[in-house]
C-alpha cells in the first residue's frame, strides 16, 4: 500500500513590540497575555513569548502554525499581523518590527 502525503506549508512570524508606560513586569504580563490569548483563540496559531525576561517595555513574539496550502497559512499570518496593528492603534503598545516566512515543509517521501 502506498501512502500519499499532501503538502504541508509552515509559517512563522516574529513580532517585536514596546510597550508604553510599563512600570512592571505585571504590566508588561498583562499586555502579553491579552495578545497571546486571542491570537491563540481567533487564528489558531501557536504564540511564545521570546522575552526579553527582565525588559518591562520589549516584548517579542513568535507566532507559528502549519497548512495544506501556501495561500492559507501566509493568510493566517497576514490576519494576525492586522489585528496586532488594530490593537496597536487602540492600545499601550506599538509595533517595532515584522518578519513573516512561509515555506513548504518538503521532507515527506512520495
């Protein structure tokens, strides 16, 4: 029997953001937090906080998540690039720099 194995695209986006007015570490916490949880819930796309660990006003994300198709996962990513820049008008934090990479995972045998 042979398996065929459909393509499987990945995707990551590094996101640098400063905070406005933290005094904590609970400030910046609360903010990340926010963030995190509903990048998580809306686009189901897996979030880690990279630090830096005693920065009160640096925080960096890496967002990542898997498809079937280029389109959807660069797509993903492009929506939840936006809704940080929704939030970042809204919020205490702005938006320091993106980097978004999309590839195909190609190490499946035919």
């Amino acid at each position: 029997m042979t398996l065929s194995m459909h393509d499987v695209f990945w995707g990551i986006m590094l996101v640098h953001l400063r905070i406005h007015g933290a005094s904590s570490l609970k400030d910046r916490r609360q903010v990340v937090r926010s963030l995190v949880e509903r990048l998580r819930k809306r686009w189901n796309v897996t979030v880690a906080d990279l630090g830096p660990d005693a920065s009160w006003t640096d925080v960096r994300l890496a967002l990542g998540t898997l498809g079937s198709s280029y389109d959807s996962v660069f797509s993903r990513l492009e929506e939840a690039e936006s809704f940080l820049r929704r939030r970042e008008e809204e919020s205490d934090f702005f938006i320091v720099s993106v980097q978004r990479e999309v590839d195909r995972y190609d190490t499946f045998p035919d």
